[in-house]
C-alpha cells in the first residue's frame, strides 16, 4: 500500500520527527548549525545575496525534473545571475494530506543531488501538512544566500551602443515539456525540461570576461519578457535577430500546432547575457563548453542607451523592426 | 513539408517584396495612387505584421486588416452572455483560449474565472466533448465561435455528442460567415478597395468556387492565399497585377491546399447539422444570415435553447469600424478612438485584435 | 482568421492519426479527410485534419513564383493567373 502524508505528519509529535528524520536528515544532512531553532553560520563575505521563490509546479513531476530540482536550480540561478556566489539555501514545504510519502522522498534526494552538484547546502527547512485540497500535492518555498564578491559585480551603467546580446541555449525547452506533461492540451513530445543550475557555468564566465553588464534569467515570461523588462528598467533598446534565436525543432513544432511564439515560454536552466561586443566570442566560447550552453548564440545587439523607454524590437526577414512587449497574461491556445 | 521552408525562406521573402514595390510602383505611376486591399482573415493581419510585410509596404500598397478575426467581431453582448452562461449552477464551460481576453461590456472570461468559474480552456471542440462524459452530473457548453474553417469541427462535436446521447453537452452558437460580412461591406456604399487577400483556412472548406460572386456582382478581384510571407506577397502582387491588365477575378494562390470546390466532407456536415441565422458583429450591428446556429433537431444540444440567457440587441455605439474596414475613413475620423475606444476598453473589431487598424493606429500614435 | 499547420501522419488508426509537426505530436481526427494516407501532410486546424495537402501543387507554386521573379514571364507573366 502506498504510505501517504497525513495531517499527523505536520502535528509537531513522533510522525513528524519521523519525517522529518526519514526523508529530510536522510537526504540533506544535519549539520552543527541545525540544531537551534535558528541555522547560525558565518558568511565569508560583507555583501550577500538573499532570494527567495516559492515553486508550484503543475505536474510535480515533469521530463527533466521535478519541482524539488525546480526550486533548486530557480534559486541558484536567481543568485548566479545576480554576480553572487550561492552559499546556503532554506526550503519550506506544504504538502498536501494524502500526498504519498515515497514521491515527497524521491523530490527531497532531487533537491540534495541538485544542492550537491551546485554546491550550496540546504541548512534550514520547515514542513507543514495541510488539509485535501489546500494545495494541490506540494509547494516548495526556497531561500537562498550567495555571496558578493566585488571583481564579480555586474555593470549595468556601462552597457553601451553596439553590446551584445547572448541567450546561452535553446528557449522553451521547459515551457513545452510541463505543457506536455500536463497532457491537456494532447501534445505529445520528447522535449525535456532545461531545468539546471547555471551557477558554475556563470562563475567561470565572471572570472574570465571582464566585460559582462547584465544577466538575467529568462524563466517565467520567457525570453521575450525578460529582454523587455531588461531594456525598461536600464533604459536602452535591443534589436533581435529572430532567425538566430535558438529553438529546437520539437519546441516550434509544438508552438505551430499550438498558437504559441517560443520566446514567451518559460525556461529553467538559461541565460541571458548582455557583455561588450568585442567580448562575445570568448563569451560564446566558454558557453559551448557546457552541455547546457552547446547552443549559445548572440540574438541581437544594444542599438541605444539612455534612452526614454526602453523597447524591444525585433527584426523580419523584409527589414523593418517590430516591437515587442511582454506576455500578457497567461499563455493559451489560439485557433486564430 | 520540405516545400514549406522556401516560402519563408529570406532571399525569396526579400526578392519578393521588391518585386511587389516594383509592381505598385508602376500602378502609383498609372493610377496616380496606391493600391488599396484588405486582407479579409484574422490570420493574414497578424503574419502581415510579425512578418514585417504591412509596415515594409506602407507606401507602396495599403493593407486593410478586414473583419475576419472571430474572437474580434465576437459582439460585447455575446460575451456578457457567455460570462452570464459561467454563472450557471452546475457548468463546465470550454473555450477557445482566444475568447478568454476578449472584453464584454463590463468583464471577460478570464475574470470570471479568476472569480471561481469553472471555465476551462480545450484545443479542439472534441476535447469538450470527451469532458462532458466524463462529467455526467455538471452541464458541459462550448463555446462555438468561429468561420467557416472551424464551424464544420462545431458540427462533429454535436455528431459525437449526439451519437453518445450525451445530454448534458451543449454548445453555445456564435459563428460567423464570410460571404454575408463581405456582401454587407460592399453594398452599404462606397468602398475603396482594389481587392481582397481571401482567407486561406476558411478557402480549405468552401473552395475557390464559393467566391465568383466578388467578380461577377461586385467587380472586385480576391486573392485566396496562405500565411507564408512568400505566399502573402505573391498575393499581394497578383492583385497589382490584375489591376494593371484591368482583370477582375479571384485567384487560387494557395492551390496545394484549397480546391476549387472545397472540402466537401465538411460542407455536408455544416448543411446536415446547422442553418443561417442572423448574428451580431461587433461594431457593426447585425446582419441577416450571416452565422449558423444548430437545427431544431439538435436543439438539445444548443445552449441557447437549453439556458435561459437574454443576449439583448448588440450595443448601439458610434463605432465607425464598417467604413474603416472598406477604406473609407482613418481611424483618427471616429469620434470614438482614443476616447471611448482603446485597446483596454475596445469598442469594435478593429480595436480588439493587437494588429487591428485602430489599434496599430493608436500604438502608433502613442510612438509604439 | 484561422490558424492552420501542416502536420505529417504517421499512424492511422479509425477516425483519427498521429501526426507530426518538426517532431512534436498529436492525435487528431481525420474526419474530414477520409481520402487520408500514412505520410500524407494533412492541414490541422483545432485537432482536425482539415484537408490532404498536395505537396506536388505547393513545389509547383514556388516554382511558378520564381519564374514571375526571374522575369521568366516577361514583367507580368503571360496568361491568365487563373489556370
């Protein structure tokens, strides 16, 4: 029989100790700093990073991961792309009663494995259990620390006319794979989630090129609304080349049959990154070294700053330039 | 396909708008002005834009985006219903998800489902289908908007239904038909066009046929072609070219997937199951027989029949998006724009859609 | 007003098909387009095969277009663009 969550589980007693002991100590550990009720730990740095995210994935489990790797790799690279270095991360759970115990053990190994291969530790957690129907199976909240290092500060206030834009692999990846999974809409494909850590592949870029003004992760919103969001708050416009945007086959056909544009869907394990031109090659260097920037291309170029509103545009294969704002509310399908 | 790469492909896509510059170039010479024609399909607007080819083309050949968007032409009053069908105990309601944005006189469907309606979101009318057995208990209604491409998958929804005694699924009728709009068009007076971009998808089911009566009543030529950019300007252009031999007639460019007389699976279907009645189109009022809606015996499918729902007369406004579609005035002209009419509170067809001529005018105007 | 997509079949089974588009997949019924065959390119509209596409009418299409734009037809092509 399937061993489920109870309510028990979040009463504080023996059934939480249990959990708590069974899955969580098994797989994250318990470290000195864990045994008052507060983790205390010394950062080595005067400037740190905090980020915090809540993930609600719809299916939990999904091709290429699981939201347990989700709210991993989402606060690592919240951090990386912020120049930090990720030291520690928190994570909260609600779990709804009845959700079977051997999947909420198999999410938390992901989450450890993921912790491991980035190189932070999970040094506090929470666990609450709340009643059928409250949540839809598991939410996961996680916080991260990272530290600051000051050769690694990103400089937007230098971005400059002619920089370059560069996505460091192929966009929606992660959009059209939960869209699969969800199996609503009767699309089936063999993409998989990008959901990955960037952090290691971030830190060796900052140590090598001393030219990067701006990284962003393009998740929720996708591609296309994080570049609008990017030339907003720094006030310059980027012109995009649409034809070297990098999508896979697969994640257009989808989009084909669907009514979808790639660069609204969401991604999990890419990179934006805005770096002086004369840069972009050794950028684009580094990148292809990782499985998970094989694909990297330079999009499009900075072609003002400093100016009023920053826009988006994208250049069509007759010439003129569109522009392009960011989604608007939810993605659906279209028939027309 | 491997074919369908080359009609997107640059160079061709490149070539082909200078060859359409150079054709207008020599109707501007002869004519004295440029050539006015209105790309009738929802579709065509949009590829026009993301393609780049409308605004590459604006001073060589004006491109009217006509009333062939569906969800655009959808009237407020229709929609308020269809929020007001939410609000029924006991209900599924499926959608389209190009409905879910569309404002209604005071709300949308995505605010009434944000409010806790149960309105679900299905690629295909078949998929409703399947949601209603799967339901016996909750009353399941799709909302059946739509042209003639997508009105004949209406009818085998309510086939399917039908043959599995599914009483509890109904749709709710609102489509729309080509020719009746077109004829309203032309005939309500003067119209400045040199000629219609005819829908493609809508093309698959009726045929190149079903179109004779633009030449031989109104003398106007039509240029049935596909979404591709290649495809697009090889209409376009026939259309100058027709002009300048001083031909009228309607042009099958889309020919590997639109035959002269349609698909004629589909078009049995649409007669067995559905007849003409007369429907309302945003901004424009209603016209006699210009939408389907199901026959008597089918009205146990028909949600229009089954709920009580009091639709009303559509909304008497001064939207003057009519004379926009046929040319005859700028958006600027319509007391309305920018005023009681913008993309956020749109109050005709042309202000729906994004690529709409009102709306591209008011991004315009506000430097978009 | 309609949004339509090639889409390859590549199983057939009753009413409805596998089809393909750049190697994602959907079931999609065939309703209206009984005539159907395995590897046949259908046109998909809202999960339905609209019509059977002619791959040999689409090549002759662009052919005839890179003739208009070689001037192969003189500067307007000859005959009636109707044929």
């Amino acid at each position: 029989m399937v061993q489920r969550i109870s309510l028990a589980h979040g009463e504080g007693g023996e059934l939480t100790h249990q959990l708590i002991q069974d899955i969580f100590i098994q797989s994250f550990g318990h470290s000195e700093q864990t045994k008052l009720d507060s983790a205390v730990l010394t950062i080595p740095s005067q400037t740190i990073a905090v980020t915090t995210d809540s993930y609600v994935v719809k299916p939990i489990f999904f091709p290429g991961g699981n939201i347990g790797k989700l709210a991993i790799t989402g606060t690592v690279n919240d951090l990386a792309v912020s120049g930090a270095i990720p030291h520690v991360i928190t994570a909260g759970f609600i779990i709804e009663e009845g959700f079977p115990i051997n999947s909420l053990k198999e999410i938390v190994n992901t989450m450890a494995g993921e912790a491991e291969r980035a190189g932070v530790r999970i040094i506090a957690g929470d666990t609450k259990v709340v009643e059928k129907g409250s949540v839809d199976g598991l939410f996961i909240n996680t916080t991260g620390i990272g530290v600051m290092q000051e050769q690694h500060r990103l400089k937007p206030e230098i971005v400059q006319e002619g920089d370059s834009v560069i996505i460091s692999g192929t966009i929606g990846d992660h959009g059209v794979a939960i869209l699969s999974a969800r199996n609503e809409l009767g699309l089936l494909t063999d993409v998989r989630s990008d959901c990955a850590s960037l952090n290691l592949l971030i830190h060796e870029l900052l140590e090598e090129i001393k030219g990067i003004r701006i990284m962003r992760d393009p998740t929720r919103g996708g591609l296309a609304t994080t570049l609008v969001e990017l030339c907003e708050d720094f006030r310059f416009t980027v012109e995009m080349d649409e034809a070297s945007i990098p999508v896979r086959k697969e994640v257009q056909g989808a989009c084909d049959i669907l009514g979808y544009d790639p660069i609204y869907l969401a991604n999990e394990g890419k990179v934006v990154i805005i770096v002086d031109s004369n840069e972009e090659q050794k950028v684009l260097a580094i990148l292809k070294n990782y499985e998970m920037g094989k694909n990297a291309s330079v999009i499009g170029q900075i072609t003002s700053c400093h100016v009023q509103t920053g826009k988006l545009l994208i250049k069509t294969t007759v010439g003129t330039t569109r522009r392009l704002n960011r989604l608007s509310g939810q993605l659906l399908p279209r028939i027309c | 396909m491997a074919n369908m790469d080359l009609f997107s492909e640059p160079t061709l896509t490149r070539d082909s708008v200078e060859a359409v510059i150079d054709l207008a170039k020599r109707f501007k010479e002869e004519k004295g002005r440029i050539p006015v024609f209105m790309e009738v399909c929802g579709s065509h607007t949009m590829a026009l834009a993301k393609t780049g080819i409308k605004t590459r083309l604006k001073d060589y050949v004006q491109l009217i985006a006509g009333p062939g968007c569906p969800v655009c032409v959808t009237d407020q009053k229709s929609i308020d219903a269809m929020i007001q069908l939410s609000e029924e105990p006991n209900t599924i309601l499926c959608t389209f998800g190009d409905m879910m944005r569309v404002p209604g006189s005071k709300s949308t469907l995505m605010k009434a489902k944000t409010g806790g309606k149960d309105i679900r979101v299905v690629y295909s009318p078949l998929d409703s289908v399947k949601i209603a057995e799967k339901n016996p208990d909750k009353e399941v209604i799709f909302l059946g908007i739509g042209f003639e491409t997508t009105i004949p998958i209406l009818a085998l929804a309510v086939r399917e239904a039908s043959s599995k005694e599914l009483k509890n699924y109904s749709i709710w009728m609102t489509t729309k038909l080509v020719e009746p709009v077109l004829r309203a068009l032309l005939s309500s007076g003067e119209v400045k066009l040199d000629g219609f971009l005819l829908p493609g998808h809508v093309s698959v089911v009726l045929g190149k046929q079903n179109y004779r009566y633009l030449a031989e009543e109104f003398n106007i030529s039509g240029a049935i072609t596909g979404f591709e950019p290649v495809q697009l300007l090889s209409g376009i252009y026939k259309l100058i070219h027709l002009q300048l031999e001083k031909k009228v007639e309607i042009i099958n460019d889309y020919t590997y997937v639109v035959s002269d007389k349609g698909n004629v699976v589909a078009q049995s279907l649409i007669e067995e199951y559905l007849e003409a009645d007369d429907e309302a189109w945003r901004g424009i009022g209603t016209i006699p027989k210009s939408g389907l809606v199901l026959k008597e015996e089918y009205s146990q499918h028909d949600a229009k029949k089954k709920f009580n729902i009091s639709i009303g007369e559509p909304r008497v406004t001064k939207c003057r998006c009519g004379e926009i579609v046929r040319g005859l005035i700028t958006p600027e002209e319509c007391v309305l724009f920018n005023k009681g009419c913008t993309p956020a509170h749109p109050i005709g067809p042309c202000m729906v859609s994004t690529e709409g001529t009102c709306s591209a005018h008011y991004q315009f105007m506000r430097g978009e | 007003m309609c949004l339509g997509v090639p889409a390859k079949v590549i199983e057939i089974e009753g009413q409805r098909a596998l089809v393909d588009v750049m190697g994602s997949r959907m079931y999609v019924g065939t309703f209206f387009v009984p005539e159907v065959k395995i590897d046949d390119y259908v046109l998909l509209h809202a999960g339905q095969a609209m019509t059977v596409v002619n791959e040999e009418y689409a090549k002759e299409s662009i052919e005839e277009w890179r003739n208009v734009l070689d001037g192969k037809h003189g500067p307007f092509f000859r005959t009636d663009l109707n044929s």
